[in-house]
C-alpha cells in the first residue's frame, strides 16, 4: 500500500475510535441525565411538591445574621449593603463584613456605609488577605460570638452572601419561616443577564437555571445531601455551633475552596440536611431568589470555574468520600458532581473527532478515494448522541425560558458551545492548581472582579 494510502488509512482509525470512545461516553452520561429529568417529571405529575411556608402574618423572632466575606471587593460592597439595608424587609438583622488588614480600599467602603447604618459590622482579620473565603467567614463566625457575648443575645441564624449579590427582599423572611421547620435552607440563585456578555456571563443563566430548578429538586426527591450554593443559603444558629464545636471553634473548613458545598454535606451528615425553598414571591410571580452578575469575560469564568472544578471534583472527592453504601441517592449525586473529570477529556476528545474527520475528508478527496462508511453500529450510536442532544438541549430552553424567557431560552442553545469552551479551558486550569496543592501549595482564593447593577428606580434586578 502506498504511503499516502497508509496515512489515510491511519486517519480514519484514529477518527473512528476516537469517535467511538466519546460516543459511547456521551451515551452513558445523556442516559444519566435523562434519568434525572423522568424523575423530575415524575415528581411534578404526582404533585410531589413540599408544602411551603407562607409568608403573611408575623415574622418568626430572631436575629438574622448575614455574613458577607469581602477581598478586594471595593468596587461593589458600598452599593451591595446599600441596596441590602434598603431592601431587607425583616425588622431584626445584622450585616457583618468580613475584610482583610491589607486591603484598606474595600474597609474604607465598608466603613463609609456603617457609619450611616449601626446594622452593618465592619470586621477586619488578623492576617493578610487573601485566604480562603472559608478563612474569613470563620473569622465572621468569631466576630458574632465576641458580640453575642458582649451584648447579650443570640442570633438565630446566620445567612450567606457575596459582596456582589442583589438580595430580595422576602429573602430574610423567607428564612425565617423556613428554620422554623428546617435546619438550613437554600434559595434559587438566578443570575443576572449580562448586557454586554451574551456568550460567557450568559450560559451561567442555562447552567443555574437547570441546576436549581431540576438538579436541585431531584436531589432533595432521591434524599441526597444538598449541596449550599455560597449565597442565598442560612443556618440555624444553633446547628452551626454544633458545627463548630466539632471542629475546633472554626465551622467553615478553612482548607477548602468550595466550603459551601462541603458545608451542606457536613450538615447532612449530622442529620441535619439543607432544604430547597422555592417560594413565589406573588402568586404566579418570579421565585425569591439571589440574583448577581456572573463573570463575563472568558478569563474569569475559566478561573472561576477552574476552582469549583478543583473544590468539588477534584480535591472535594478527596475530602468528602462517599456516602453509605445504603445512601443510593447521595453516592448517585456525588458521581454526578465529579463527573467533570470524565466528561471533559472525553468533550475534548469528541471536539478532537470532528477535527480528525475533517482531515480525513480533506485527505480522502485529494488522493480522490471514497470516504469510508460507518457500520450499522457507529450510526445507531451516533443517532442516539443526537436525540439525548436535543432532548438536553430542549430541556435546558425550557428551564431558562421558564427564569428568563423566551429570548433567553433560544440563546441556551448556541451557548452550549460557550460553555463548553469554558469548561475545556477550566479543566486544564484547575488540573495544574490541583497538583500544586498536592505538591503542597496553599488553597488560595482566586477571585475575579466583581460588578453590581444599577438598581435605579424604573430598573429592577
């Protein structure tokens, strides 16, 4: 055989076979999450829904503590505690500000607003940032034991946020109708449309839009842990001492870079599991749900995702195992959070495919030779890769159709090729973090700019 004819012939196996791996691995992983979506839809023709709290009458009493770590977050926490001061509607809550001594700028946004405000706390740590958010939220957790001591009372639970978050304004009344019935909860985070980032800050829309409208939902159905998203979540203060107690006064694990999603293991752990709380917040209106601007270049998003990639798949399933061998539904989510360390070489592999082919193509038509035919097989596989695409495709649009429209809805279809690209990109990122930290480098919070709408009246978020 000619060399040419060798070369070619070479091509088309590897195409083959590298189309072969990743097919057959997209049919597993599409049969995974088809799974998932007849559960959900199950649930929802049974009427499977949780009763929810109302939110008339009275508000249970208690001190609401909202904790909100901030490094270098000068550019946002001025406009984030105004807008939350103005919009909490909840008559007993308290914001405490965690920041760090070498970063003045953030302090002195933070102090501007405080001295205006007695609700918002102003907490400066002992070292230099910055550290894991986990670090300084244990410092947060400090601060609040030092004032309860001091002043005499004891909160009833502390909430999570960000510096970049637009709260609602139920949000604190929700939480305290549902601790009255559940030791932690969590609320829809939804997002905010990104005008000048369609593509980037645009598919974290599909992605939370699905996750904490199905993924969410069917955990709670299979009795998994729920995992905290970081924001928009609050505990029981009680249950957090307990916590803490555990763990050597620090209830946030200080080595992690995904605490939240460690923390809503921990808590089902001790028995306590975190509950979903999807709550309208008018008859037939938009949830109660966290709402924030999501990085929109595509530096960020890999960084960002590079470090949920390395908290949850990679060092997170070093740190928090498995679960039973009885806790069927919980060992089932856990293989679903970690199967990015599968799914993106074999996406890598699938783009890899394509390209093959079209060399293949290419090299078969100028040595004028016929390309080869698939077996009866390869297009059986190859047509079910394309049905469970579209079924996930059609199910992404309607969950983001249903947070965001219409318009919305359409656009989730050419952002799957954004968020692939970012999850491609984030893989290798958080592979070479990974193995620095097992080589013995610190966790470090690697954090990306952060920006806040304009809540100007006539422009709601």
């Amino acid at each position: 055989m000619p060399g040419g004819e060798a070369l070619i012939a070479v091509l088309d196996a590897v195409a083959r076979e590298a189309t072969l791996f990743a097919a057959l691995w997209f049919v597993v992983g599409g049969l995974d999450d088809l799974l998932v979506d007849l559960i959900y839809l199950l649930r929802r023709l049974r009427g499977g829904r949780e009763a929810l709290p109302a939110l008339e009458g009275p508000v249970p009493p208690g001190r609401i503590v909202v904790f909100v770590p901030a490094w270098r977050e000068a550019d946002v926490i001025g406009a984030m505690l105004r807008a939350a001061l103005a919009r909490f509607a909840h008559p007993d809550y308290r914001i405490y500000v965690g920041t760090y001594p070498n970063d003045p700028e953030t302090i002195a946004a933070v102090i501007e607003v405080a001295l205006t405000d007695d609700r918002v706390r102003l907490v400066i740590g002992p070292r230099p940032g910055g550290t894991t958010k986990a670090d300084c939220l244990n410092t947060l957790w400090r601060a609040l034991l030092r004032d309860e001591a001091a002043e005499g009372f004891t909160a009833s639970a502390v909430a999570l946020h960000d510096a970049e978050d637009v709260v609602h304004p139920l949000e604190l009344r929700v939480y305290a109708h549902g601790l009255a019935r559940h030791a932690a909860v969590q609320l829809p985070v939804l997002p905010l449309a990104h005008p000048g980032s369609r593509f980037f800050a645009g598919h974290y829309l599909d992605e939370f839009a699905e996750s904490h409208g199905r993924g969410l939902v069917v955990r709670q159905t299979v009795g998994a842990a729920l995992p905290f998203a970081g924001v928009g979540c609050a505990i029981r203060r009680d249950l957090l001492g307990r916590l803490a107690a555990m763990r050597d006064g620090a209830p946030f694990d200080a080595t992690s870079l995904t605490e939240d999603y460690e923390l809503g293991l921990a808590l089902a752990a001790m028995g306590s599991p975190a509950r979903l709380l999807r709550i309208a917040e008018a008859p037939g209106g938009v949830p109660v749900a966290v709402r924030a601007y999501f990085p929109r270049t595509l530096d960020a998003a890999v960084r960002q995702k590079a470090r949920w990639m390395i908290g949850i798949a990679l060092a997170g399933w070093d740190r928090t195992g498995w679960g039973g061998w009885r806790q069927i539904g919980d060992n089932w989510m856990r293989m679903r959070d970690r199967r990015a360390t599968l799914e993106i070489p074999v996406l890598a592999l699938a783009y890899l495919s394509i390209l093959l082919w079209g060399l293949s193509f290419g090299a078969h038509l100028l040595a004028r030779t016929p390309s080869p035919a698939q077996s009866a097989a390869m297009q059986a596989l190859l047509w079910a890769n394309l049905a469970l695409l579209g079924w996930r495709l059609a199910v992404r649009a309607a969950f983001v159709g249903r947070a965001y429209g219409r318009v919305e809805a359409l656009w989730s279809v050419p952002r799957v090729l954004s968020s692939n690209a970012v999850a491609l990109l984030a893989a290798r990122r958080a592979l070479f973090d990974y193995i620095r930290m097992l080589a013995g480098a610190p966790p470090r919070w690697d954090k990306t700019a952060h920006e806040f709408p304009d809540l100007a009246p006539g422009r709601p978020a």
